[in-house]
C-alpha cells in the first residue's frame, strides 16, 4: 500500500484511501481555502486563493509554511485544521478548500463586494443565485442594505431586493458577474443634500 507522507506536519494517508474524486496537490496548483467555526476577523485573515509553491508549500495566516503538494484537498484541510488547533491560534476550525481545477465549470468565477462578511471573487457553482455568492462570502454584514444589492452583469446594472428573497429578485449568476451589497451608511450619505 502506498502511503502521501507531509514530512513538516508528519501526517500519513492511505493512498488507497483517496476519495475518486479527489487528486493530489502539486507545485503551481491554486487553492482556495475556506475556513468556518470561527470569528469573521480570523476567517477573513485566512479566505481566500493560494498558491502552492514551487516547493510544495502554501504560506497561511500566523503559520509556518504548511506542505499541500503530494496531499489531496480533504488532507490538506484536515492538516491545517489540526495545525491551527496544535498552535493554540484556532479551536475549532473548519477549512474547506477548492481546487482551480476541479471542474471547468466551477472554474468561473462572481465577485462579492461591499456589505458582506468577506468581500471575495468566488468559483461559480451551478445553478447559483446572488444569495448563494453572498452566503460563501460570510452572509451580508451588520450594515448591509438587503433592499438594493446591485448586479453588474456585462456592464448592466440591475438592483435587487433580496430582503424578501423571491425567485425574481435572486437570480442566477453567470460567469464574470460582480455583486455589490451596499451598506447603509453609504446610502444615507449619497442621499444627503447640502443647504
């Protein structure tokens, strides 16, 4: 039986173990890591794509350099989820990570910006909605004004009120669309007039 050893955190997987859709890391390969169980300050330090390196390593938030080539994603997140918690930074993390690769599909991208949780270019899964970018982004902030989220979408605006979220407002997403949640504050001052 063949063993995928990472010699820096001494983690041993049974290659007979992977899962069929999943396939070991390599150098020049991009991830996106996810991480969920922990405070919106800390996730928004980790969120988001990496690349792993020509030797083999991804560089995170508070860490060392952590091995990724020769794993599949599932034992990577399980080594960063057990690094961070060995390192007394995390308690419970959850990391999820997507490879660039998996599916040409996924392979597009939306991007989230404004009054959300962790403003992000995200892989476009099928048959999502503006709901479901913003949700993988952390959900709208404190602030955020669910009544006028704005779609941009080849160049055309269109607003949407997703505080009653029917099927009419939360549309699907195509590749290369951007999201912007405005924050009411933004609102109350566009809307100020000098006397």
């Amino acid at each position: 039986m063949a063993w995928v050893v990472s010699v820096a955190g001494s983690l041993l997987i049974p290659m007979s173990g992977l899962a069929e859709d999943e396939t070991l890391l390599k150098p020049g390969q991009s991830v996106t890591i996810r991480v969920a169980g922990v405070l919106s300050e800390e996730a928004a330090a980790i969120n988001g794509p990496y690349a792993i390196s020509d030797s083999g390593m991804i560089r995170l938030h508070l860490l060392d350099p952590i091995t990724a080539s020769g794993l599949t994603p599932s034992a990577l997140s399980k080594h960063i989820e057990e690094t961070y918690k060995r390192a007394l930074l995390l308690t419970k993390p959850t990391i999820e990570i997507r490879t660039s690769n998996a599916d040409p599909e996924k392979a597009h991208t939306v991007s989230v910006l404004g009054g959300v949780q962790s403003q992000s270019t995200v892989p476009l899964n099928p048959n999502w909605t503006i709901l479901d970018a913003i949700t993988e982004c952390g959900g709208f902030s404190a602030w955020s004004d669910r009544n006028k989220v704005i779609l941009i979408r080849n160049g055309e605006r269109t607003i949407h009120d997703l505080s009653k979220t029917t099927a009419k407002e939360n549309v699907l997403l195509k590749p290369g669309d951007t999201i912007i949640v405005r924050k009411r504050c933004e609102l109350a001052a566009g809307s100020r007039t000098s006397g």
